[in-house]
C-alpha cells in the first residue's frame, strides 16, 4: 500500500528540467521560443531557463 506523503518530491522534480529527457527539453524550448541547445546551457532549473531564455 502506498504511503500518502508530501509532493514535496514532486515539486523538487517539476523545478527542474531533465536534459537527458528529449521531451522536456523540446518542451521549454518551444515554451521559451529557444532552441534545445540553448536550453541545455542555461542548466536544469526552469525558473533559470525562463529568466534567461525570454530576454
């Protein structure tokens, strides 16, 4: 039976983008309008990559 713990777990994971995952990646870039590269660079932290992205 599964425990029902926090989604503090889920909230550390969603604050940051897997760069190995291609999805997620094509994911912020379209979002942020950049290409995958560029998301890759920036590093994993979404708010980073939003900040530094839509300049």
């Amino acid at each position: 039976m599964a425990s029902t713990g926090t989604t503090r777990g889920r909230n550390e994971d969603r604050a940051k983008v897997a760069g190995g995952q291609d999805n997620e990646v094509k994911y912020e870039a379209g979002k942020t309008g950049a290409r995958k590269a560029d998301v890759k660079s920036v590093g994993n932290s979404r708010k980073k990559i939003e900040d530094k992205l839509k300049e």
